[in-house]
C-alpha cells in the first residue's frame, strides 16, 4: 500500500508543477510488473490532488503488458504475469534485474535483451477541465 502512495505522490507533484488545478481525465499507464493495486493508487491518487488544490473528475489506470527486446538477435516478446509463479511476480516486482534468471529469448536463448514496457509508470497524461 506504501508503494501505490509513493507513485501517487509523484504523479500528483508533477501535475501540480504542470500548473493544473482541474482535470478532467487522468490518465496512467501501469507496468503490470510493478504490481499495483490500481484501487489503492486511484483513492490515493484523488486524495493526494485534493490536498493540493487539485480536482480530478475521473481517473483512467491502464495496464501496460511487458515488452522484451533481444540485444543479440532483435526479437521482442511479451510475457504475461499470469503465466508467473507468485515467487516469480514478487521477485521481479522487488527487483526488476530477476527477470534475466526467469527469462531468455524465445528465439535465440539469450538473457541479454531490454524490458521495453511493463514496468514503472510509462504515462502519465492531463485532460484539463
């Protein structure tokens, strides 16, 4: 739960140094390896703007799916967090660096590739009142 405050707590700052006091639509875009409890972040969200003098009529948390990039040969792939054992998912969500010891190129085998999208917040975006 600190987590989802921490992240809300950032995004509200950076609304708030955008200059806008009133937001119609919020827009977030969640790696779903980060593991967030998206009711968590939306309450925090709202609570953390409104102590800033921010209104937020509606709050939009969508789910960004893991994209990997092979450094060797260039194939990118998804992977799904369903298909992870628990241990899996927490280990990755801790520390991002576990995926290369759960993971290779479904092409070539290699564990030397890029986690494109699916982790961290990747968007944050304002449609003002």
């Amino acid at each position: 739960m600190v987590h989802e405050w921490a992240l809300a707590e950032s995004i509200v700052l950076y609304i708030k140094q955008q200059g806008y006091s009133s937001i119609k639509r919020l827009r977030v875009a969640i790696g779903v390896l980060q593991g967030i409890d998206k009711e968590i972040l939306e309450y925090a969200l709202k609570e953390l703007a409104s102590e800033h003098g921010i209104r937020v009529e509606q709050v939009e948390l969508v789910e960004e799916y893991p994209l990997l990039k092979c450094n060797v040969c260039g194939f990118e792939w998804s992977i799904s967090p369903s298909d992870m054992s628990e241990d899996v998912r927490e280990a990755i969500h801790f520390v991002p660096e576990a995926i290369y010891a759960y993971y290779k190129c479904p092409r070539c085998g290699s564990v030397d590739y890029t986690l494109l999208k699916g982790r961290g917040i990747s968007e944050v975006s304002v449609e003002p009142l």
